[in-house]
C-alpha cells in the first residue's frame, strides 16, 4: 500500500490529496496560481496545522511561479504572497509556513522551494519522534504490550506532510 501523501511537490506545482472527496475518490488537487491555493485551502481540501504550514510555505513557490509566467511586478508578487497566508486566519501554521520562507525570496524561487521542502522535512521528522514519545509514554503507564489507542483528533498522514504524528503510537 502507499504511503498517503496530502501535500507534496510535484515537479512544478503543489498538489494535495483533496480531502473534501474522501473516503469514496483519491483525487489530487493541483494548485498552479495563488488563486487555486487560497480555494484549496478554503475548501478544506487540506487540513491539520502541518500540512498547512507546508501549504503556505509552497504557496509562495506558487506565487513566485506564476508571477514569473505573467511578468508580476515586484509590487503585485509581495500583493499576491500574503493571500496564501491570509486564506484561514484561524490557521497559524498556514502563517507561519509562509512567514518561514519568505525572507528567502531575495535568494530566489529554488531557495524558496528548498526552504518548503525542509519544512516537509522536520515534519516528517517530528511525525516519528512523536510518535516514538507517544508510544513510550504508554507503554511506560500501561505495562502492556499490545494496545489499541483512539485520538480524538486529525493525528494522521492527511494532517502532516508525513505518516502522522500518533502512527507509531
């Protein structure tokens, strides 16, 4: 079976597991225009605060990406740029992926995309860690070895960028 992957980046556009059609269809969505992430992203074709930040740190690529195929000024890419970041203002980690790769702009779209695909990275990273720390901490308080655990909360791969924080568990 393969892995879920709700974000990723696949060779010059975001694409997402579109939630909104789950569990009867696994439809990407892809995103090549700022529009088409602040629809994603409005829709709940994404969600869980680490997919989101991913979200907005690759949403700047878009942004980048389509203000270079339309010939953006300056002034209307750092326009555009925080759409993607204001598209759920409850959604911190949406903010944050973008105020993450932002600063890099300067550098330019490849430092950009780099910068995104490390915050897939340290997700993915945590994912485990945390689970390894869930699965430790119960074990310790149980003594038991076998276990069924319920999280009442999107603990799984469609909220990260990787497996899940609570997989291991």
């Amino acid at each position: 079976m393969a892995e879920i992957q709700a974000v990723r980046w696949d060779e010059e556009a975001l694409v997402l597991l579109d939630q909104t059609k789950l569990p009867g269809q696994e439809i990407n969505f892809v995103a090549h225009t700022v529009d088409q992430v602040v629809d994603a992203v409005n829709r709940l074709v994404v969600r869980g605060a680490p997919a989101l930040g991913a979200v907005g740190a690759f949403g700047v690529v878009v942004a980048m990406d389509q203000g270079a195929r339309e010939s953006w000024t300056a002034e209307r890419l750092s326009q555009q740029t925080p759409r993607a970041r204001n598209a759920r203002p409850t959604a911190v980690n949406l903010a944050w992926g973008v105020d993450r790769v932002q600063p890099f702009a300067g550098r330019g779209r490849d430092e950009v995309l780099a910068q995104a695909h490390q915050i897939v990275v340290e997700d993915i990273a945590a994912n485990r860690k945390l689970s390894e720390l869930g699965a430790d901490w119960i074990l310790q308080r149980t003594g038991a070895n076998k276990l069924r655990v319920l999280t009442h909360c999107n603990t799984g791969a469609l909220a990260t960028t990787g497996r899940g924080t609570a997989h291991g568990v």
